[in-house]
C-alpha cells in the first residue's frame, strides 16, 4: 500500500480497499472487523466539516470574508500580501484547501493589474480575464493533480485565459516584446505563493481542516482505546494548540517571502521597489470594493448559513473542556464530535434558503435578492413543504455529491484498516521493538528527525497518506520507549503538511504553478527554506503549548504496563 500510494499505480482510493480482501484471505482480521474500520465518528466528522465547507462556498461566503478582509488591510504591497494570506489562513481552516486557493488567486491577479500601474491600460492592452476552467476530457480532479494533499477534492484544473484585443486606432507596426519589470514580476510570485502557503497553515490550524489532523486523531483515538484509555485530543484544544502553531508558521513564510522576492530594506523602507502612488492606492482599494460590491447584500440563506456555522464551531469547542466539563459529559453515553456535525449537516438539507413572509428576500420580481448562484433544474426540484408552500432548502445533494472528496474518505478509511491490521498480525509490537535503539536518543532529536523525514516525504506523496503510514511506527515507537504517544505522533501529523517545495506536493501548489508566474526553481528554493524554518516552529509549539496541553511528562502508567508485558513476551 505504501509503495501503491507513493508511485499512485492504483488512485489512492483505491488502494485504500486492499486490506478489505486481503486481510480476511490471510486470516489477519475478518471481515466484519475490517470493513467496519471505513466508517466511523471520525469520518462522521469529517463528512459533516465537509459538507458545511461546501455550503459555505456555495452561498460564496467565503469570498465575502477574503474581500472584506482586504478592505480592512492597507494597499502597501506588504500588507497587500499580508492582507491575502490572512484570509486564505482563515477560511482555509473551515473550507478545502483547494477551494480556497482557487477562489483567491484570481482576487489577488485583479490586485495585481493594478499594482502593475495605469500605463498598461492606457495602450489598450485589454484585461487579465482569469478563471477556473473545468477539464473537459473527463479526467477527475484526482487525475488533475496526482499528488494531492491537503484537501484532494478538487475537480478543476487551473488555467489562464489572456483576452487582449487590439487597438483598433494603433499603427500597424511591430511591437517589440514587453518586458516586465523585475519589481512587479517579483511581487507577482511572492503574491502567488503566499496564497497556497497561507493556505496550507490554515490546514493544520484546525482537527478537520486537513486530511492528516483526522489521521492523527483516528489513531490517537485507536491506541488509548486498546488501553482502556480516552483520547485527551478534543476539538477545542486542538485549535488551543494548531492556531498559534499555524499562525507562527503564516508570518514566517510572510516574511520570508518579503526578504526572498520584495528585497526588504529595513524596518521603514520594507519593499520600497514596489511603493505605489495614491492614485494607485485609490485603484486598489475600489477593485476590491467593486468586488465585494458585485455580491450583493446579505439574504437570509447567507444568514442562516453564517448561524449554523457559529453553533457547530461552538457546539465543539464545547462539547469537551479538558474531559472535566462540557455537554457532552450530560449524557449517560459519550457524544462524539462525528454526532454534532452530522446535526449540523442534515439541518442544512432542511432548513429553508428563503422564508415566503420575507419579501424582500423572497420576491421572485427580484432574483438579485437570491443568493448569487445559478441553480440547475435538477437542483430547483429539491425543495422542502410547509404546508402548501414549497422552498428550496440551504443545500442541495447534487452539489455537495460533486463537491464532497470521496476517494479521501476511502483513505482514511484504508489507514485504519491497515493499522488494525498490523496491530492484530504483531506488526507494530515487532516494528516497536526494532526501534527501541532510539531509548538512548535525545527526545528533541527524535522530534526534529521525525519533522524532516515526514516533511520530505510529504514533496511526492499525499500527505494524508504518509501520516497514515508513519503514525502507528510512531506510536509504537513511543510506547516500546517509554514516551509518551503524542510526543510522536502530533510532528509525524502535522510536518506531513508542510508541502513547500513542489507543485506536485499539494493541490493548492499546483493551482498557484498552473497560472504561470513561479517556476518550479522558484518554488522549490523557497519552499526548501520553509521547510527548514517550520519544523523548529513545530518543536518549539509542541514543547511549550503541547506540553502544557497534554502534560507530554507524565506518561498514563496503562501504558507503562503493557509496554513491561509486550517485553516480556518478545
């Protein structure tokens, strides 16, 4: 499966089923037991952050956030960037990676064109017209984009469409080639690639805002049941933990950005090769004006969306408060998170887009009142009753049945499987055993191995994937060690998601690449040097917040014990 997943000989979904025949045809777990493994609260979890994730995007909420985030930042190139990152940071927390990356980018080439001065426009050069093409040939967007991590649900593919008419009035002559000045050509990568970086830290910020969080989290929960123990990993202080990690991580590749491409010089001279002057301010701040103004006000589906959103988010942060309070220790038997956002997903299925009674909302004399999307016909036959009145509900299931990244739910589902599997065979007892050389290792070291390893590997595979795969090596290592399990495991998780250096490493890389101003060179050096950068950030967090929040120094005796018995018969 490793070898599968890496080269994608087979789609990774696919791959995922192996352990569905071959576990029972080898006698290693039966077939019950393994099929069960593909399906549980954590997918449940999952499931539901997805499905209000593509609400989100559908009532294009999550434009109204970017634009009005950059309303509030200034028009100075580096708070420009500072502004997009920012936004992309937030929303990709809640809404796929890919998503977001594909929703920003164009925002940031309009900010572009007018970065690039009035001179262009006055001769006539037409428009930058960029969108997001579907591919017409059938492929998926796994096909698209044959490394996929982050979020792979993407089923677009990037391209640019230049539209440049020519001057009607202009003399016939040969024009010479335009160059590009260097300072522009710059701020143009530096822009580009602060949104697919941004959105990468917004991923890890989050439990359900990147495939590999889950991963850890199905598996924390696996090794503390096997011991009688509950997982201390909850929602809330996951975020207690990933926020101030992500957000650390955000302003060093921030600032590494303005060194590499705007060349800063000093505290107030920062990227004095791309001031601009108030005319072009005044540009600036009325494209994104005239964006945000395009959206309209705000209907009452948007509204909904906006509370339903807000109680699921609260509903759980509060569900368990460090497993000494919270609601759900109300109930006789424990409410998991997977519960809470399935109750959130099915109310957006019922709850009406439109109340009849509003009219200024639900007057078909005014359509502009509707939310700003072209319903299908299929998607007009899906309306709720009350009474005699029928209205179209928050969400439809053709939409969300194209949006929702199935094949990542079968990964998921194939990491528990193989993890069941090789608890059930010894595998991960004997694997445990052969590592215990590292008794003797400094623990920071191990830490900061792990980072790197995971995070090279995570260039040329999904990173879903590899933390699938390296997180029970290193929870068994932990335990045959006598560390605790999460001291292992939150690096092995969280490193796997600084993909930096290729287009191939992440879906967001390559929507950012297939738009054409960074090379791969580019790329690469500076995502080398985050690379670099972010694994001593992820040390310093898990050593400090980490600690605090799951006390690494005091290792439950549970484990102790059944690490003295696995010992004991080896």
């Amino acid at each position: 499966m490793a070898v599968y997943w890496i080269t994608e000989a087979l789609p990774v979904g696919v791959t995922a089923l192996l352990p569905v025949f071959f576990f029972p045809i080898f006698q290693i777990v039966n077939s019950n037991e393994i099929a069960a493994q593909y399906m549980n609260d954590i997918n449940m979890l999952f499931l539901g952050g997805l499905i209000m994730a593509t609400a989100i995007e559908y009532w294009e909420l999550h434009r109204r956030v970017a634009l009005g985030v950059l309303m509030i930042v200034g028009t100075e190139p580096k708070w420009l960037m500072l502004g997009m990152m920012l936004a992309t940071w937030f929303l990709s927390m809640w809404i796929s990676n890919t998503a977001t990356t594909a929703m920003m980018i164009p925002i940031a080439d309009a900010v572009l064109v007018q970065l690039k001065g009035s001179a262009s426009k006055q001769k006539g050069q037409g428009e930058v017209d960029v969108k997001i093409v579907e591919e017409s040939n059938g492929r998926t967007g796994e096909e698209l984009f044959s490394k996929t991590g982050g979020s792979p649900d993407v089923q677009h593919k990037p391209q640019i469409s230049i539209k440049a008419p020519p001057d009607p009035l202009a003399p016939e002559v040969e024009a010479a080639p335009e160059v590009d000045d260097p300072a522009y050509a710059n701020m143009g990568k530096a822009m580009s690639l602060c949104i697919c970086y941004a959105a990468t830290c917004g991923g890890i910020a989050c439990l359900t805002g990147t495939g590999p969080n889950l991963a850890f989290k199905a598996h924390a929960d696996y090794v503390y049941a096997q011991y009688g123990l509950n997982n201390p990993v909850t929602f809330g202080n996951w975020m207690a933990f990933g926020i101030p990690l992500s957000l650390l991580t955000l302003f060093v590749c921030w600032a590494w950005l303005l060194i590499a491409f705007l060349r800063c010089r000093g505290a107030c001279g920062c990227c004095s090769a791309t001031k601009h002057d108030a005319g072009q301010a005044k540009r600036i701040k009325q494209v994104i004006r005239d964006e945000y103004a395009k959206l309209g006000p705000l209907v009452f589906g948007q509204l909904a969306i906006i509370f339903l959103f807000v109680a699921l988010v609260t509903l759980w942060i509060t569900r368990d408060l460090g497993g000494v309070t919270g609601w759900g220790t109300s109930f006789n038997m424990p409410v998991k998170d997977g519960a809470v956002a399935m109750l959130i997903a099915v109310l957006l299925f019922a709850v009406p887009s439109t109340l009849p009674f509003l009219k200024s909302y639900s007057d078909p004399a005014h359509p502009e009142k509707w939310a700003k999307k072209e319903i299908s016909n299929t998607a007009k036959q899906e309306t709720i009753r009350f009474g005699p009145i029928e209205v179209r509900p928050l969400l439809n299931w053709k939409v969300t049945h194209e949006k929702l990244p199935w094949h990542l739910f079968l990964l998921l589902g194939g990491g528990y499987a193989l993890s069941k599997g090789c608890e059930k065979s010894g595998l991960s007892s004997w694997i445990g055993h052969q590592l215990e050389f590292f008794t003797d290792w400094n623990q920071w070291g191990i830490i900061f191995i792990i980072g790197y390893i995971t995070a090279a590997a995570t260039e040329v595979t999904s990173n879903t994937a590899i933390a699938t795969l390296l997180l029970p090596i290193m929870s068994q290592l932990a335990i045959n060690t006598g560390v605790h399990p999460l001291y292992y495991m939150l690096p092995t998780a969280l490193a796997s998601s600084f993909a930096f250096m290729l287009p191939v490493a992440t879906p967001p890389n390559a929507i950012v690449f297939a738009y054409g101003r960074i090379t791969i060179a580019d790329m690469a050096k500076i995502g080398f040097v985050l690379n670099i950068l972010a694994i001593p950030c992820l040390v310093a967090v898990i050593g400090t917040i980490g600690d605090a929040l799951y006390d690494f120094d005091n290792i439950p005796v549970e484990f102790l014990k059944k690490n003295l018995t696995t010992l004991a018969k080896i």
